[in-house]
C-alpha cells in the first residue's frame, strides 16, 4: 500500500486539523498530518512548528518514544534564527519538565530549565515587539524552579 497525498490548496485547512489534535492530547496524530504536508511542501513552516510541538507534547503526554534527533532535526529545519532559538528553548524546557516526575532528576531538571532560560533571553531579543513568548516562556521557566525549589547539582568534593 501507498501513502496518498494531499492537494496543496488543503494544507491551511489539515495544520488546523493538526492543532486542533494537539489541543485534544493526541500527538501522533498531529505528527502524522505534518508528515502529510511535508509530502507536499518539504520546508512549510507552520507545519514544522506543530511537528515541533507535537513531537515535544509526548514528552508531557507519553512514555516512551521519545525522539530528541526528530526535534532537533525540524528545529534545524526553520529558517527564522529567532524561531529556532525559541522553538530549542521549548524543546528544553518540556524535556526539564518532564524529568520533575522523577525526584532523583530535579537537579537535571533544574539544569535543562536554565538552559531553556537562556535560550529565551536570546529570542526575547530577537523577538518582534508585539511576541511576547519568551518573556512568557522564560517567567514560567523561573517561575517552575522557584515552586520546585530546584537547585543545581550539588558537586561532592569528599565523600567522607
């Protein structure tokens, strides 16, 4: 069996489709709909934000399966610096996020949080004044590490 393609004309009408599944919880579905537009139209950029998205959601909504290289992959794959910036510090940001399930990784999480931290304050400077994202990105970060009180890893210099 084969893959059917869709026309180009639908492609605006599917990425809604796509969202719509990502607000529902169902990300592979959303993937799989992106995977269907890339058929058509390699580089769409809106698709590529939801394929981010719905790649980085499983990391919240499953277990298992988890793909780091298909993110960074797709992130690569943006054309604005300002996206790939911010789109990498979402990506570590739902990776620290996940780890606070398990406290033996709260100091990992604390780590990946700084670094998504630092990756907002570069798109914040990037960003267009009316994107208020990694603003809003970087306070929930902060935000996170304060209510968790999560601290970085403690450096043992003796054992005894």
């Amino acid at each position: 069996m084969k893959y059917h393609l869709i026309h180009k004309d639908a492609i605006s009408t599917v990425l809604d489709k796509a969202r719509q599944y990502r607000s529902l919880r169902e990300p592979d579905l959303a993937i799989s709909i992106c995977i269907d537009v890339f058929a058509v139209d390699a580089d769409n950029q809106d698709a590529l934000v939801i394929y981010i998205l719905a790649l980085t959601d499983q990391y919240s909504h499953q277990h298992g399966k988890l793909q780091p290289k298909k993110v960074t992959e797709a992130i690569a794959r943006l054309t604005s610096e300002f996206h790939k910036i911010y789109y990498t510090g979402i990506f570590l940001e739902r990776k620290a996020r996940s780890l606070l399930k398990n406290p033996m990784s709260e100091s990992f999480a604390y780590e990946g949080l700084m670094e998504a931290i630092a990756k907002y304050e570069m798109a914040e400077k990037m960003a267009p004044k009316h994107c208020a994202d990694p603003i809003l990105r970087y306070n929930s970060c902060l935000r996170t590490i304060e209510k968790e009180n999560l601290k970085p890893r403690a450096e043992f210099d003796e054992l005894y």
